[in-house]
C-alpha cells in the first residue's frame, strides 16, 4: 500500500501572515523559524536558521523560515526542497 505524505507550510505561513505586526516588532531584519503555531528559533542568515533547525531534530519540509521585511508589502518568496546545500 503506497501512501503519499503532504508536507505543506500553509499553517506556518498562515500563523507568520497573522503575526507579522508583533514579529516584525521582535524579529526585524532576522530569519525566523516557525514550526505549527510557534516561532523556535531565530538567525541572521537563512541558511544558519535551515542548518540550526535540522540539528535540533525537525525533519526538511516540517518547518518554515521566513525573513522578517521591513513591511508588509515586501515579497515573499515560498521554495520547497528536500535537498539543503551548505
């Protein structure tokens, strides 16, 4: 029996969209990582925050990290990969 497994960030993307004001005031100009409702970590570069959150034990795809703009009118750009490049 095959099974597909889903691994979409809608609810982190939806808690960071419905946070970003507070965020922005904590986490400005900072990568954060947000897994389900809650922020675990912030970095100064996305690649330290990928790197750092593996090391903890969350699996690639599990999470989100997002760039905290300077507003809310910057893009947000979404890329999914299972592969991470140091």
């Amino acid at each position: 029996m095959d099974t597909v497994m889903a691994t979409s960030l809608d609810k982190e993307y939806e808690y960071y969209k419905s946070h970003e004001a507070e965020l922005r005031l904590r986490y400005f100009g900072r990568c954060i990582v947000i897994k389900g409702s809650e922020v675990i970590g912030d970095y100064n570069d996305k690649a330290k925050a990928i790197a750092e959150a593996i090391a903890q034990g969350n699996k690639p795809g599990t999470f989100l990290v997002q760039f905290v703009a300077p507003d809310e009118d910057a893009q947000i750009a979404m890329f999914h990969s299972r592969v991470f490049v140091r």
